[in-house]
C-alpha cells in the first residue's frame, strides 16, 4: 500500500474515532438494556490526598475544556484554532509546575513521572502548532495529535496510577 494511502486511512480513523467520542452513546446492551455511557472525567486517583485533589481540581477541569476544544478544532482542520489552542498549551497549560522552597510543593505530592509526561505534553503541542501554521497535509496534524492523545493517556495513566504503564 501506498504511503499516502496509510495516511489517509490513519486519518480517517482518527477522524471516525474523535468524532464518536462527541455523540451521545445508545447502543443497547445485549439483554437490550441500556448502555453505560463513557466516562466525561477521571475517576478520583487513590494515591493522593484529597487537598492535593481539591488544589488541582480547577486547573484541570481548565485544561479539560481546552483539550476538548482541541480535539473538535483537530477533527475539523480548523488550522488556526489549532495553532492557538496546541500554543495556549505549551506555553500556559501547566498543571502543576515544581516549586523550590514554597508551600506548594507539587514535586513531593505527585507521582514520580507527572512532570516528565506534563514536558512532554507541551512538546507535543508546540509541534502540533508549527504543524498547523506551516499548512502541510492533514495527514501530519492527525499524526502530531497523536502524539499529543499519547501524552494525555500517558500523563492520566501516571496521575491514577503513579506509574504510565498504569500501574503494570
């Protein structure tokens, strides 16, 4: 197969999955019950505290609406709400920074690997932008959010699990 053939295909299935993750779910279960709807937020991780939760809780749900945003701007090759939202990202979005000597000690009240997948994150969404500003093939943006879907599970994985394999 061809290589642009693969990326179309990469494309389409990326499409086909952001775009399910919008609609409402009602597929009957097989005893014709209904289904269980996804999840619209992380279940509440054990291994914190509950001040360090209620700290974050903002800056999440925060993060959350601007990477919801995001995924809708992806699926709709909307080039310049990409640009501006992956850059809002990289540059503002920090969750939780590492603060020497303050009372806010995010370091020792997060899991090991927080700060490296929240790096990464905003690696990945400095490369999405430039990829959205330099207007090549769509293939690339759905490639370079990729990346960025990648850091996401992999940041959540380490916040519930304190490890980004989750927990294996």
């Amino acid at each position: 197969m061809s290589r642009s053939f693969l990326n179309r295909s990469r494309l389409a299935t990326l499409t086909l999955s952001l775009l399910a993750a919008f609609l409402p779910v009602r597929s009957q279960s097989h005893a014709g019950e209904q289904a269980k709807a996804p999840a619209v937020r992380l279940v509440t991780p054990e291994n914190l505290s509950a001040a360090t939760r209620a700290e974050l809780h903002d800056r999440m749900a925060r993060h959350g609406n601007v990477m919801s945003n995001l995924v809708r701007a992806v699926v709709l090759l909307d080039r310049p709400t990409i640009t501006n939202l992956a850059q809002r990202i990289a540059d503002e979005e920090v969750v939780a920074r590492v603060e020497a000597k303050s009372a806010k000690n995010w370091e020792s009240r997060l899991p090991k690997g927080f700060f490296a997948e929240q790096d990464a994150l905003r690696a990945a969404a400095r490369d999405l932008a430039a990829a959205a500003v330099q207007g090549g093939p769509d293939s690339v943006l759905a490639d370079r959010f990729a990346t960025v879907a990648h850091t996401c599970v992999a940041c959540h994985s380490v916040y519930l699990h304190g490890s980004p394999d989750g927990g294996k």
